[in-house]
C-alpha cells in the first residue's frame, strides 16, 4: 500500500513568555524566526511562532504558542523532546555553547548509535541535538553558531507513551511507517528511507501519568507529517476511517498549509499537512520572514484589540537583521479559503 506521509511537517508546542521564547529559539538553538501571527482558533488573542531553518522548509519548522498564564501538565501521551539534526563532531560545541548560555542539559548521551544532548527551554520544554552526518540541509547561522554547527532541521519527536503496541499498530497501519530498531526503552519507527525529519522515536514509560492534552506552558502540542496536497489529505483521512480511527478532523485552513488532526492511541495528536502554495512566503518575502505581524482575514479587523492583549515583543538583530516591535504593516491577505467543511471565523 502506498501511503501520503512523506515525512515531517512541523511541530507545535507551547512555550511560557513571548519574548523568552523568540530569544531561545533565535540564540540559543539557532532557528529563524520566520513567521509571527496568532492562533487561529478560540476568543483570545495568543501568539503562534514560527521557526526554521534558512530555507523554512518542512521538516525544519517548529512553531509555538506562548500560554504564560496557563501551564501545563508534563507526562505520557505527549512530545516529551523535540529533537533537531547536527552535524558530525559538533556535540561539544553544543554542549559549550549551552553553558555559555547557562541553558540546563544532560550532557552527551548516545541513542541507536547516535550521540545527541538534551537540554531544557526556559518553560521547561526539552529539545535535543543529534549529530547525523548524513544531513545536507541548510541551517540557519548566528554570531555564535556557524554553518559547520547549526541545526539543519528536524531529525524528529521524541514522543512518552505508556504503552507501545497500539501507537505502533497505529505509525505501522495507518501512517506507512517500519519499525527499524529498540534501544532500551526507545522504539524507532521511520518513513520511507528514514534518517531526519522521517524519523519518529517512542519513550515506552508504562509508569508515567497521563499528561495534558490541551493547550500549556511547558508542554508539547502536537506533532505534523507531511503530506503532497489536499487530494492526499483526503486519502489518510480516508486511511483513517478506514481503520477505526474515526477521530480526526475535516481539513482546515492553515494558511500555510492545510491540515487534518487525529488523536492517537496513545494520546499525541497528530496532524498531517500539506503546504499551501507559496508556503510562509504567501504573505510576505523570504527576506522579511518573521518581521510582520500576521492575522488571519478574519481577525484583521480586530488588529488593535488583539495586539492589546499581546506581550510587546522584539527580534533580536540577528534573526534579521531587523528589529520588529508592534508598530508593523497590516496583513497582506484579505480573503481565506475553507476546504472539508471548516468554516470562517467571522
């Protein structure tokens, strides 16, 4: 059988404050903030962040939401790490750059063959860089971290689950994925090839408590596959249904990227995506990424309301090199197209 999953989207997770989270994904990891908008469901107003590598292509992007005044609750069910590729030989680097910063880590370790360092974001989500020799993508540079160092993208979640064998019916059956390797408690599923942004690893922690579903400073969101168009949407949809799994979504409009969610076995929501045309340079050039403020057509009309609500914020000049606050240009997009059934928030 053939199936749409290609192979990573993106990541979604949800961070503390706004602007401590622009500083670590800019600094500290080394990301480009390439997009800043909202999110688009619900009554009020939170920031939904972009960040990738220097061509923002899938597989690179990590995008948050900043829920300061609610937390989370960490456990099973969730992405306990998100875990980007390095090159060969740059673990010390990392590891010196991550004091430099005073940034909480465990120092090396090693996991199917492959060193890798976790380490903590201020909210207290954890991310991972793992040394892959064989990935060629281009990652974006700072003043401290050069091309021979910086992440290229995904190699992709880490994700806690009580227990394994009905998430891994779930990647087998319903996703196309193989299982390709335990190592201790971690079980490798991959798609197609494998290697990064098609690589899935599954924590078995039978004794882990449930962890929050829903939105929570500190805490993953949900993980994103790829997928090459709407058309393909419909057929894991239709996978899906095919197999029970009759949670999942009708397709929604990202803007961005189209999109259908379904909740897991184990809990983690997962979503599959297909990139819209002209992707996150829709709305604005490659070389202003990041720099304007973003809402949806629906919510433009309520610019000054729902920028009240925000936390001021800056870019750091190195992610530019532009300095960006609130005083920014209104949204280029003016009209919203819903596929499957979503409808218009208006």
């Amino acid at each position: 059988m053939n199936y749409p999953v290609t192979g990573m989207h993106h990541i979604t997770v949800c961070a503390s404050g706004a602007q401590e989270d622009i500083d670590f994904f800019t600094q500290v990891v080394g990301q480009r903030l390439i997009k800043q908008t909202i999110l688009f469901d619900g009554r009020y107003a939170h920031y939904h962040l972009y960040y990738a590598n220097a061509n923002a292509e899938p597989g690179s992007v990590m995008t948050t939401f900043p829920y300061k005044r609610v937390p989370g609750r960490k456990g099973s069910g969730q992405i306990q790490a998100t875990a980007y590729t390095v090159p060969k030989g740059s673990i010390p680097f990392w590891v010196e750059h991550l004091d430099r910063h005073k940034v909480s880590h465990g120092g090396k370790k090693e996991r199917f063959g492959q060193a890798f360092v976790r380490f903590q974001h201020p909210s207290g989500l954890e991310l991972e860089v793992v040394e892959d020799a064989n990935d060629k993508r281009k990652g974006w540079t700072t003043d401290e971290i050069s091309r021979d160092v910086t992440v290229r993208g995904f190699y992709g979640p880490v994700l806690s689950v009580r227990e394994v064998s009905e998430q891994e019916r779930f990647y087998t059956e319903a996703l196309g994925m193989k299982k390709t390797g335990v190592d201790g408690n971690a079980h490798r599923f991959e798609i197609g090839p494998g290697g990064a942004a098609k690589t899935v690893i599954l924590l078995h922690e039978p004794d882990k408590a449930q962890g929050s579903w829903g939105f929570g400073a500190g805490t993953g969101h949900h993980m994103a596959l790829e997928v090459g168009s709407d058309e393909e949407l419909a057929e894991q949809k239709g996978i899906y249904e095919e197999l029970g799994y009759t949670d999942c979504s009708e397709i929604k409009d990202r803007n961005y990227f189209h999109s259908i969610y379904c909740r897991s076995p184990a809990g983690i929501l997962t979503e599959c995506a297909a990139t819209a045309e002209g992707a996150f340079t829709r709305d604005e050039p490659y070389t202003e990424l990041g720099t304007h403020m973003l809402l949806p057509p629906w919510f433009e009309s309520r610019r000054d309301e729902i920028m009240a609500m925000l936390e001021p914020i800056t870019v750091p000049e190195s992610n530019g090199p532009v300095k960006v606050e609130h005083a920014v240009p209104l949204s280029r997009r003016v009209d919203a197209t819903f596929v499957g059934g979503d409808a218009s928030k208006n």
